[in-house]
C-alpha cells in the first residue's frame, strides 16, 4: 500500500511541478478536453453558432498545447508566452468560423508538425552544442512520447476491460459516446500532463550516453539493413526510369520522402556510434540524399515544362530543402543537428506561406480601414 501510496505522491509531484512550468500548455490541454466533451454530447456535425465557436475555440487552443512549451523551450521570458497568447488570438481571428474543412483541417495538423520539430532544436539555437546531446535530447523526448502513448492506451484497455466485465457480470453498459469521452479525458488531461511533466528542466545536463546493447543491434542490424535495401531498391528504380525515359509517367514523391525519412533517422541513430572507420558511410549516406535531390530536380523540371508545375510547387520546395541539407552535412565538417531540425520547421512553414500571405494580407487590410 505504501508504494501506491508513493507512485501517487510522486506522480501528483511531478504533475504539479508541470502546471506550474508550462501553465499555460495545460490550460490549453483543459480547455480543448472540457468543450471536445462537450461537443460529443451532440451531433459531430450540429452547425448551431455554440457548436461552431466551440469548434473553433478547441481547434485554436489545440494549437496552444504545442505552442506554448516550443516557446517556454526557446525562451523562458515572460513576454514569449504573451506572444503565443497574441498568436492564437490572431489565429483566432483569421479562422473561418466553420473550420470544419479538410484544407483548413491538414493545414493545422502541419503548424502542429512544425511546432513539434521546435521541440527538438529550440533549447540549442544560441546553445553551442555537440550532436550527441542533441541527439541524446531527441531521445528523451520520443521515448517521453513512446511512454505516453503506451500507458494512455493501458489506461484506456483497463477502462474498456473494467465496464466490459461489468456488462458480462452485471448487465451494466454505457452509451458509446462515453468511451469516446473517457478517451478524449485521458489523452487531454493525462497524456499533455504526462509528456509535459517529463520534459528534462535542465537541459544542459543532458548527458552523452552510449547504446545498450539493444540500441547497438538495432541500429547496427535492423535499421541499417533497412535503409541499404530501400536505397538498392529506389535507386535501381531511378536507373529503370532513366533507361525507358519516363520521367512524366511515373512519380516517385512518395518513395522519396519515404527514403529520405529512414536515411536521416538512420543517420542519427548512429550517432553515439559514429567514429573514423566509418566516416565513408557517412558520406555515402549524404552523397545518396544529394543524388536524390539532383534527380527530383530534373523530373520536377520535366513536370513544368510539361505545364504541371501546380501539382508540384510542394515538392519543389521539399528538394530544394533536401539539396541544402545535403550540401550542408556534406561540406560542412561541424553540421549541427539542430539546424537540420530547424530546417524542418521552416520547411512546413513556407509550405504554407501561401496561406500566411493571404492572412498578412487581410490583417493589413484590417487595419487599413480602421485607420
């Protein structure tokens, strides 16, 4: 009993000491649970004006549980949190009061992305800092991640098992909008809480670790593995298509992303393990990416002249990222991590300044007339 006791004490601790260091996050976290509840109570679908102003109000706070600790991360400064208040304001204001549209809705979940990349670069951008703390952060956080994830699903597996029984042995059942509730309840209260409680407070003392075994075998024997056999298949396939011309016939967006995305976590899961002897397969791993990026110029360059540039605007700012990158960690003995996660950042921002012009755009045209 007394080790329950000390469980709930610990935890109770740890969630305080959360609220007290990103208030403004788990607000945010409260508001967006308490009106998502709400809202289940009626049809998803209701267009009454309360409906819609909760809608958005819960869409707009969403964004604040993200905001407000990237902001906390890059700057601890009173006033940063009173630029992501005005931010969601604004945010507020630009929206549409129906934001129930699937442009507006991708959107939002990308300003999301981004602000979770900010995680990883923002306590370093006037921080000079080894890759290996950058990368034992990054660690940090998505093992956090992992953890919270694994136990709100064990959380919510013990609710649905609890009334399950209840119903077999007692004839006891509950409406399905309250499994809905109870898992809006604990991914809204508990899991932000818990992430936010377990971000590392200094982080300056984040240590450089080796692997464990388990991290050597991985690294070494599974992902590794992986990300030859994705290169030999992507590449053979990039020599077919040069060798039959069919560059506007077939696209590789999705198989260049994909590749893309295992060569650089492969690239930083090496990282404690990084020393001379291999310092080819480093350069090897970069030189792919450059190659890649050179290749989806060209087919990008076929797509324009072939007047499809519109579908292709995205991708073209998605190489041009890839090829300064590339040229970055390829040229640049100190390549620091945190520029390529910034990178990224940036990277889902200007894919959608088209947006943030026509929202600029309207501001000034605002205030314009109430001058």
């Amino acid at each position: 009993m007394s080790s329950v006791l000390e469980v709930a004490d610990r935890w109770s601790h740890k969630i305080l000491e959360a609220l007290q260091r990103f208030p403004l996050a788990s607000l945010s976290s409260f508001i967006v649970t308490f009106l998502l509840i709400i809202i289940s109570e009626g049809s998803p679908f209701s267009q009454s004006s309360f409906m819609l102003i909760s809608y958005k109000i819960a869409f707009v706070t969403s964004l604040g549980i993200f905001l407000f600790p990237a902001l906390h991360l890059l700057s601890k400064r009173v006033w940063f949190k009173l630029v992501g208040v005005g931010v969601l304001v604004l945010y507020y204001y630009f929206l549409p009061i129906n934001i129930l549209d699937s442009t507006i809705i991708v959107r939002h979940i990308l300003l999301i992305f981004a602000l979770i990349f900010m995680f990883f670069w923002a306590p370093f951008v006037d921080v000079s800092i080894s890759n290996k703390n950058i990368w034992e952060w990054t660690q940090n956080i998505l093992l956090i991640l992992l953890a919270m994830l694994l136990l709100s699903f064990a959380f919510y597996a013990i609710f649905f098992t609890t009334v399950y029984s209840l119903h077999q042995l007692f004839g006891i059942s509950l409406a399905t909008v309250r499994y809905v509730q109870v898992a809006i309840a604990i991914v809204g209260l508990f899991s932000v809480n818990y992430f936010l409680a377990h971000l590392p407070k200094y982080i300056m003392l984040v240590q450089k670790n080796r692997y464990a075994n388990i991290g050597v075998i991985f690294t070494k024997y599974i992902l590794t593995p992986i990300f030859l056999i994705y290169f030999l298949v992507l590449f053979v396939y990039l020599i077919k298509i040069i060798i039959e011309k069919t560059w506007l016939n077939i696209n590789i967006d999705s198989l260049a992303i994909g590749y893309v995305f295992v060569s650089i976590a492969t690239y930083m899961y090496w990282t404690p393990l990084w020393n001379e002897p291999n310092r080819k397969f480093r350069t090897f791993l970069w030189v792919t990416l450059f190659v890649l990026s050179l290749f989806l110029a060209i087919q990008i360059w076929s797509k324009i002249q072939a007047s499809q540039f519109e579908l292709y605007s995205l991708m073209s700012l998605f190489d041009l990222w890839l090829l300064l990158v590339s040229i970055y960690f390829l040229f640049f003995e100190n390549a620091s991590y945190k520029w390529l996660l910034f990178s990224i950042s940036l990277f889902i921002m200007l894919s959608q300044s088209e947006h943030l012009i026509n929202l600029s755009v309207k501001l000034f045209e605002n205030v314009s007339k109430m001058v």
